[in-house]
C-alpha cells in the first residue's frame, strides 16, 4: 500500500475533523487564488501545481531533495515548487546558493519554521527562531562556545579524553560485527554536554541512553513523510501518529533538561562557570536583578537552546563518523592510505589537532566523508525577511526557501567525480590538501552552523584516534561492494543499518 493510500485510509476514520478541515482549506485557497497579485515582478519558474495538493504527488516525501534536483535540471537554479499550498523557492548549484546565502545574506538570512519545529520550540533557542531573540541566543552560544574551548587546546582534551572511551567500547567487542550507532552518538553527545552542563556522562547512565535515543527519534522523525505531510496540512492531519510521538519525546527531553538545570542551579557558583547552562542562569540572574525588561535570558530560551545544542551537536557529528567508517571499510585501498599517513606522522603517540596540517591525506578524507554523506541535503529552510528580486525573479517577503546543499555538494561544474568517493577533491598534484568553494556541509551566511569549529575538530580527532587503533572491514560473509550507501529516510542524512568489524592492528 503507497504513502498516500496510508494517508487516505487514515483519513477515512476520520471524517468529521476531515470533512471541517477540507472546507478551511477550501475557503482559503479560493481566497487565496482571487486575490490580485502584488508580485513586482516575475516569479520564478516551476512545474505546474494543483489545488490544495500544491506538487504533492511529483515529490519523494521520503527524500524529496532527489525530486527537487532532477526539477533544477528543467527549471533551472531557481524555481518553485508548492507544499501543499506553501509556496517554495529552491536554490540549485554552488554559484546560485552562494549569491544568496552569502550575496544576499540579510535577505535570505530568516529562518522558515515549519508547524512541527513550532511545536518543538515555539519561536525560542536558536535553530528555529527568528528577530532579535535568535541574534542574542546565536551570540550567547557562539560566545560561549568558545570560552569553553572550540576550537581551542580546553576542547581538544575534553575530545581526546572521549576518544579513549569511545576506543574501549570498540575493543570490548573483540572483532565481532556490530552496530557502531550508539557508541558513536554517546561520545558525540559527551562532548556537547560536557560543554552545556560541565560533564560528561557514562555510556551506561539510563537517562544519558534515553537522551540520546529520544534526540536521535526526533531527528529522523521530523524528516519523515507523515511529517512532511503534516506541515502541509497541519489542521488536517495534526492527529498523526508520528506527530504524537514527536511531542512525547519532546515533553520526556524538557523534563530531563529541566532537571539537570536544577542540579546545576543549585550548586551554581557565580565565580566558576562550568558550562553554558552556568553562564545562562548567571546572566539571567543579572538582569533578572536589573529588573530588565523583555529578556531575552528566559526559561524557554535556556531549554530550548541546550536541546537545539544537545540535538545538532550528537547527531551530525556522529552520523558524519558513521558514514567515514563505513567508507573505510567499503573503500579498503583508501583506508591502506589513512593508516600509512598515520603510522608516518604519529606513530603510537596520541594524534593531536595540530598534526592535521602534516596529515594532508586524512585532512581530504574527511572532506570527502562529508562531501559525499552530505548530511542535511536541504538545509534547514530559510525565508525572506523583505522582498527582493535575485537572479531576474521577484521573490515575496515571507517566502519559504530551500538552498539545495546536495546540489552544491555534488555540482558536476564544480565536483570532478561528484558522485563518487574521491579524496583527490581536496588534493592538488603534489598531493597537498586545498580547500574548495563548493564545500558548503555547514552551509553559509548567517545561519551557518555555529558549532563549525567544534564539528571540525571532533571529526579530526574521533576519526584519527579509531584508525590508529583498528581496522574496519564489513561483517563475515559481506562483500566490501556489498555494503550499502543509501541513506536511512530522516531530517539528517544517516547511514542505513549497517554493521562493522573493529579489528585491533
């Protein structure tokens, strides 16, 4: 049974909220489409939509960024597609994504927030928001960011140190075949909550397990296509089980966060910060003392921006580290390579950060693990914050917009082999490191992700430490052709279930 005859039979048991929701739809769009048009110019091309149902049944609600690219090959860089009755401006390709992002920054640089990330956060933290709130909370987080380390010798040891348990969880498994999932997202996630509350937590602490776990279920929920489809239609369709499930997960996670934040108020010292929830109830407390009005140092922005942090710290980071393995084991030759840098340039000894700039090899092998696991193919969407005309078409304030990184990622006037694994992306002829333009995995302008720096350097370290220590190879009786490369359907890109042998060299 398809998608929409799930979606169809399910509505069949609901006729009555159906039935009242379809004639608001109705009104709307019959208002909407007799309106005169305030357009100043004109809008960007698109395939023909249909009523209510927008370009509904051309998409792959599953991996709709595979639709919108083959629509760019007939549309070109810019065009529209409907969501349902939500008009949609997709950018395509390097230069296309750039100008705007970059070119046009102040005016492509608002977030569009669906109706399920509404839900999550209602407007606060700093993923899903906008206006003068986002900008003080992307400052406070950046701020402290670094003060606790990214980028710096403080976060280079608190990963090292989490490099040495995630190594002693792969050892215990002795050879044998296993899921490399979890280990993963707990040292991932360690290095973010050491940041955000002091401390790290232990692999086998029940809360710090379901935390991770809830995080991980949201993310690739919010990417289904029950939820797609309830952004389109969020009246009709807010009943959906995944919906349910989301804010289940959500109110479990709030409570956790609401209590650690207890413990840490509680044993605040205002002279020793230990994390970034420290730092928040400190400023808080000032201007709560200030009698400032209109804080933006509020309840909701502290738990909503430690769960944005906590979320996009664990699950990018550790799905990019899944991907390079399982790499690795389906690319043996490039693997050869990787531990021949290595033994060549550390030896034995611990790598540290400042042993990428002699580890050229590596250094490309990274770029190309997140070049081609190409994690979070449409971005998060972003909205206009005023009219403009971009590239000869006027675009309403307002309007959704999709900057298509897979597009960028894999531009064939920018990649020499974009779809291929191929390290020498990032290698010039005498086998230096370059960089390129059209490495866009963080994406740019003002929403680029924040944590950047503390990405790279978790990348670099978990990366080299695992190498050194072991040999990955696919499970017994598993050809290296045979593993597989598509990933499972979610908000992120993450590989679809897999297993690996860690073998001690």
């Amino acid at each position: 049974m398809s998608l929409l005859d799930n979606v169809v039979v399910s509505l069949l048991s609901h006729p009555t909220a159906v039935l009242e929701s379809i004639v608001v739809l109705l009104v709307i769009f019959i208002v909407f489409r007799s309106l005169p048009s305030t357009d100043l110019g004109k809008g960007p091309p698109g395939p023909r939509s249909l009523p209510l149902l927008g370009n509904l049944l051309q998409l792959d609600l599953k991996r709709p960024y595979n639709t919108l690219c083959e629509l760019s090959k007939t549309y070109g860089s810019v065009f529209t597609v409907y969501f349902g009755t939500n008009k949609v401006v997709v950018l395509a390709g390097y230069k296309t994504v750039k100008e705007a992002l970059v070119g046009h920054a102040e005016e492509f640089g608002d977030r569009d927030i669906s109706p399920i990330f509404y839900e999550i956060n209602q407007g606060h933290g700093i993923l899903f928001a906008n206006g003068d709130s986002w900008k003080e909370m992307r400052r406070f987080a950046l701020t402290t960011l670094r003060d606790f380390g990214m980028g710096k010798r403080l976060a280079e040891e608190k990963i090292l140190e989490e490099c040495r348990h995630l190594n002693q969880i792969f050892e215990e498994h002795k050879g044998r075949p296993f899921d490399t999932s979890r280990p993963m997202n707990h040292a991932t996630s360690n290095i973010i909550s050491s940041i955000v509350y002091g401390s790290r937590f232990e692999y086998s602490d029940p809360r710090f397990i379901n935390m991770v776990t809830r995080a991980n279920e949201n993310i690739r929920d919010v990417g289904s296509a029950q939820i797609q489809l309830f952004n389109m239609f969020p009246r009709l369709l807010s009943w959906i089980k995944t919906r349910k499930n989301v804010l289940k997960n959500l109110e479990t996670s709030v409570a956790d966060v609401k209590d650690l934040i207890k413990h840490l108020k509680e044993t605040l010292n205002p002279d020793l910060c230990r994390g970034l929830v420290d730092c928040f109830l400190i400023r808080k407390q000032k201007e709560d003392d200030s009698c400032v009005k209109d804080t933006h140092y509020n309840e909701n922005n502290m738990i909503s921006t430690v769960t944005n942090l906590f979320g996009a710290g664990t699950d990018t980071t550790a799905a990019t580290l899944r991907w390079g393995l399982l790499l690795m084991a389906k690319y043996p030759h490039i693997q050869d390579l990787v531990h021949e840098e290595l033994n060549r340039v550390v030896g034995g000894r611990p790598v540290r950060v400042e042993d990428r700039k002699n580890m050229p090899y590596i250094d490309a092998v990274i770029h190309e693990i997140q070049r081609l696991a190409n994690i979070v193919p449409m971005a998060i969407p972003h909205k206009t914050s005023r009219d403009v005309t971009f590239q000869g078409y006027f675009i309403k304030k307002g309007t959704t917009v999709l900057p298509l990184l897979t597009s960028v990622l894999n531009d064939e006037s920018e990649w020499e082999t974009p779809h291929t694994f191929n390290p020498s992306h990032f290698l010039d002829k005498d086998g230096k490191f370059v960089r390129r333009d059209a490495f866009m995995a963080f994406s740019a302008g003002r929403r680029v992700c924040l944590g950047e720096g503390l990405a790279k350097m978790e990348l670099f370290l978990f990366f080299t430490s695992l190498l050194q220590r072991f040999r990955f190879t696919p499970a017994p009786g598993v050809r290296e052709d045979d593993l597989d490369l598509t990933p499972a359907v979610g908000f992120t890109l993450t590989p679809s279930f897999h297993e690996l042998c860690a073998v001690c060299r």
